[in-house]
C-alpha cells in the first residue's frame, strides 16, 4: 500500500479545499464557531440546535480563506480536536496533491512502502 508522509506545508489548510464542521465537531471543539462569521458570538447550543435542526448545515472554516486555526508554522492549533473533514484528509491522497498543485507546491513524494 503506498503511504505518503506529510510535510506539514499547510496547503490543505489555506483555503482552497472547504472544510465544512458539523454538530460532532462542535462537540468536541466548540472553538469552531468563531471561525464562521455567520455563527461567531453565538451561544454554542443555539448553533448545535441549527446544525441539527436544518439539514445541509454546517460552519465553514475554510474555504476561499485561510483556516482560523492555522498557525503561523503551518501546524493546525487544535490539532487534537480537529474536525472530522480534516482527520479524513490523508497526506498525498487526491484533495492533499490538488491543494498543494493550488499552493505551486510540487507532488507530496510517496513515503516509505508499508509491509
């Protein structure tokens, strides 16, 4: 199976793939909400009960601008808490590679092979 190690170039972070956050997300890292201006300020379970009660709703935390939890040194800050969409996101799989083409970053090269 081919792996792929990340390099932490933050391409995937910096706003042209959407990361969209739902209920789950807001759970486990309530933080979320002020990275939406449609939902920041908001008690977070007014925004759960919106999440929840409109299908198709969710925070948008990049996406035509950088993640709010990107840092400086292109590490995410809430690593451990990340939303669903970015623990799904697999360094050099296809959303990795067309980010970093976007960034004018060359292809992530394969890692080493896993036995």
């Amino acid at each position: 199976m081919e792996r792929y190690d990340c390099d932490k170039c933050g391409a995937c972070c910096e706003g042209r793939l959407l990361v969209e956050v739902d209920e789950i997300d807001v759970l486990r890292e309530p933080r979320l909400i002020e990275s939406d201006p449609h939902y920041a300020g908001r008690p977070v379970d007014d925004v759960l009960d919106e999440l929840t009660g409109d299908f198709g709703r969710c925070i948008l935390i990049a996406g035509g601008r950088p993640c709010a939890f990107l840092a400086g040194d292109k590490t995410c800050s809430i690593h451990p808490t990340r939303p669903n969409a970015c623990v799904a996101m697999q360094a050099g799989d296809e959303q990795c590679q067309e980010a970093r083409a976007a960034a004018g970053l060359p292809p992530l090269p394969r890692g080493q092979e896993e036995s």
